[in-house]
C-alpha cells in the first residue's frame, strides 16, 4: 500500500488541418477536486496536441510521485509508452521521429510520477474524454492563439 495521491486524467487534443490550428482539454480528478485545462495553438498538429494535453496535466500535479492514470483517445502517445516504443526512440536519440521536443518534455515529468495509460475509443460518450474534445475544440477558436513554437522549428 502507497500513500501517493491518486490522480485520474483525461486527456485530448484537436487540430483543424492538419497542420492547421489546434487546442488540447485535459480532465483532473483527484478525491473531490476537478480541475480542467485547455490551450489553444495557431498552427500545430493532432498528434502534438495530444501529447502536449498529457504533459501539462503531469506538470499541473502538486506533488511528487503521484499514482496516475491518464485516458487518452491517442494511440500514438498510448502506444508510444504502453508498448515501449519511446524507450527504443530515446536510445536512437529519436532519429527520424517527430515531436523530439514535446518527448523529451514529457520525458521529465513522467519520470516523477507513476504513471499509467489506457486507451479509450474516441467520441463514444465516455463524459470526461467528450469534454476534454469539446475544451480542445474550443480552444482551437480563441482569440490571439499562441505560436507553437516546437512544430514550427521542426519545418524551418
């Protein structure tokens, strides 16, 4: 038995294009508290969206050596960690992979606590990964998006 907090989170992110803008929505549940975030993005990508909603919920933790379970829509970041494809990525120095910015951010969080993922099918009424769509989509339409700044080095 641990004393780590408990954290559920769903994530997702949200491109319109592909590149085109984009948001990620991410759900927090801990005991009682609920906590929900969402970014918008001018010019990104789907799967960087949805790596990114992952990363910011691990840095919006309190404490240290959480026990977290992270719901995703995403078979690319799922996969990626689930199946171990990022520890082979990380050994090759993540040679011709993508989002080699965002890994390696989420690299340092993950490493604080323990987590793990499961996949969820998308859009099948599961309520916290359909608000986590709707705060993605949304986020894609603010006003003044930021510059991902990571995608756009990656095609300078």
């Amino acid at each position: 038995m641990t004393n780590s907090p408990r954290v559920t989170i769903y994530t997702d992110g949200a491109a319109r294009g592909n590149p085109g803008p984009g948001g990620y929505g991410v759900v927090m549940l801990a005991g009682q508290h609920r906590k929900e975030i969402s970014e918008g993005f001018e010019l990104t990508t789907n799967n960087r969206m949805e790596l990114l909603a992952v990363i910011v919920a691990l840095e919006a933790l309190k404490f240290s050596n959480c026990q977290v379970t992270i719901y995703s829509d995403s078979k690319y970041v799922v996969d990626a960690v689930e199946k171990k494809w990022l520890w082979s990525w990380v050994k090759k120095r993540f040679k011709g992979k993508k989002n080699v910015d965002l890994w390696t951010r989420f690299l340092k969080v993950y490493q604080l606590h323990q987590v793990s993922f499961k996949w969820v099918k998308g859009h099948a009424n599961i309520p916290e990964n359909e608000r986590c769509d709707e705060l993605a989509v949304e986020a894609s339409f603010e006003p003044n998006l930021k510059k991902d700044v990571g995608y756009l080095q990656s095609q300078a």
